[in-house]
C-alpha cells in the first residue's frame, strides 16, 4: 500500500495542479492524506471536491506547521511506503511510479530522493528557476538531500527519526533528510520522478523565501562554512579587490571579472534550458533574463547574509534540542 501526504495553507488558487496531476497517475496511489492548517480561503472546498475522484482524506488542523502537519499526515497513514509532496506543484504522470520503485524493488531502500524543476510562466520566473535549481545532471546523488516537493520512504523509517522537526518552520525537510541519513542506509536517487512548481514571482518575494532558509539554517545550526565563506567575500574580499583595482593597479578588474564569471557560470548556463517553458521568446526576451540572474544572485546573497543571524539570535534564545543527537 503506497499512501501520497502533503500539507496545504491558503492553497485554493494552486491546488488543482497538484490534484488533477494526482489523478493521472501512472501508479494510483492507494491512499491521499492532505493536512490543512486552516485555510481562510476555498482550499478545503476544493479538496472535498476532489473526494470522490481519489482516494482522499482531508485533516484540518487549524494552527498547525508544516512540520506538525506532515507529522499528522504520517501517522494517519496506512501504507508502508508514503511518498511526500507539496501544494502548488504539478507531478509528472509517472511520478508516484517511479518515486517509489526503488523502495518497491529493494527491501533495503528506506528513502528515494526524486527530483524538482521550476515551472516558470514569466522571464523573471525563468531566471530564477535558472539561479537557484540545480539541473539533474549537476546532482551528486551521494549527497543530495531530497526536498519533501519529491521525496518517497518507509512510514516507520520516518517515525523512528521523530518524523518532521517542529520546533523548525522553514529548512525543516534538511533536517529531516540529515536525522535520516544518520539511521538509514544511502538514499536512491531518481532523476524522472520530477515535481514542477513556480518558482517565485517577484525579487520582494524570492528575498523574503531565502531570507526565511537562511534563518532556518541559523536555527538549526545549518551550513556554518557555506555561510562563513559568503561573509569573507562579500565583506573582505569584494571590498579588498575593489581597492585593489582603484587604488593599486587596474588589473585587479580582471580578478573581479573572473570571479564574476565563475559565480554566473551555473546560472548562465542552465537559463536556456529554463527558458524552453516559455512560449514565444524573443532575442529582447534572452536578454533581460540574462540581466536578471546577477540581481537575482546578489539579492539572495544578501537575505541570507540577513537571515542567517537572525537564525542564530533565536537559537540562542530558545535552546533548541539538538537534532544531531541519536
């Protein structure tokens, strides 16, 4: 028995992609376990819509996060294998399918780690899937840590970690991915399970999404080097080489310019694949994207930068458990 979970808030104008793309299933799930945290607007409506076309139950709990949500969800489940999504995304057909054949096929796999890609609707949408989504083929499937948009395990693996952290509100499936991997055997990778979802749709928007990670990792004592480096580049070294060029020797330009082509080399390089989602692109079209990704990149950087201490203000605050303790 494979049960589907997911979490909803306020998701009445997303919600059908999800469902309808549910329905069309190449391997219908046995069971659909949503979690409403008490939505204001018709998402419950729609779900109990939905009721008589899948296999679905509706949970409203009005209050709860997303962690506590799922953690519902898990509990409430009856199948051994439950695979974990997201509102707002649209599955593939096959992506119940192939989520879980690892955990069908293998008695040893206890997670299978799917895959996700941005499904943009404007040129600012598709330079920030191409900024900030990594293409399948840059994956190392060793380390690669699923997000719960597409992500398929074993009900009890997932109990026997504590389920989702709920002291956590946002970065709160890395942990989740890192208690499992502590206890659990390597995760399979599957590349074709893909979630598409859309990306954010203004930079006001996608700063206050990476500010809130960024504060979930200084919560969580995430990435303390990954962090640090950006510190030292954008305190220390941007301003040091910027000197340097003003006041040494010109030269240091060229240090800057080589840096600047190694930080945009990624999103430079992924924009054209990105930009196949969007009809109708013209040369004009390229272009302002193209200028997009080094504001889109900078913007980032800085919410983090933001968000990153006042992660770690609260962790001082609340003294939260220590999730790497066993």
């Amino acid at each position: 028995m494979i049960s589907v979970i997911a979490t909803v808030l306020n998701e009445g104008e997303h919600l059908h992609s999800l469902l309808h793309s549910l329905e069309h299933q190449t391997r219908r799930p046995d069971e659909i376990i949503i979690v409403d945290g008490g939505s204001h607007d018709d998402t419950v409506a729609i779900l109990h819509r939905y009721t008589g076309r899948l296999p679905l139950r509706v949970l409203v709990e009005p209050g709860s996060s997303i962690s506590q949500g799922r953690n519902i969800a898990l509990r409430a489940a009856r199948g051994e294998v439950v695979a974990i999504t997201d509102a707002g995304v649209r599955l593939q057909p096959d992506w119940l399918e192939q989520i879980t054949a690892p955990l069908r096929d293998n008695p040893a796999v206890t997670v299978a780690g799917g895959f996700f890609t941005a499904d943009p609707q404007t040129l600012f949408e598709a330079a920030l899937g191409a900024t900030t989504l990594p293409l399948a083929h840059e994956i190392t499937p060793a380390t690669f840590l699923p997000s719960s948009r597409s992500v398929a395990l074993r009900r009890q693996a997932a109990l026997d970690v504590g389920g989702y952290p709920e002291w956590l509100d946002y970065c709160e499936d890395l942990i989740f991915d890192l208690r499992l991997q502590q206890t659990q055997p390597p995760f399979a990778f599957v590349p074709g399970a893909v979630a598409h979802f859309r990306p954010r749709p203004t930079l006001a928007a996608f700063f206050k999404q990476y500010y809130r990670y960024a504060r979930g990792d200084g919560k969580a004592d995430l990435w303390r080097k990954r962090h640090a480096i950006r510190y030292i580049t954008y305190l220390l070294l941007l301003p040091g080489l910027l000197l340097l060029a003003l006041l040494v020797h010109p030269a240091a330009w060229l240090l800057l310019l080589a840096g600047a082509a190694v930080y945009l080399a990624a999103p430079y390089r992924r924009l054209p694949l990105v930009l196949r989602a969007l009809p109708a692109v013209t040369p004009a079209d390229r272009l302002r994207a193209l200028l997009w990704l080094p504001v889109i990149r900078i913007t980032g950087d800085v919410a983090k930068m933001l968000g990153y201490p006042a992660g770690w203000r609260w962790r001082w605050q609340q003294r939260p458990p220590d999730w790497r303790a066993r």
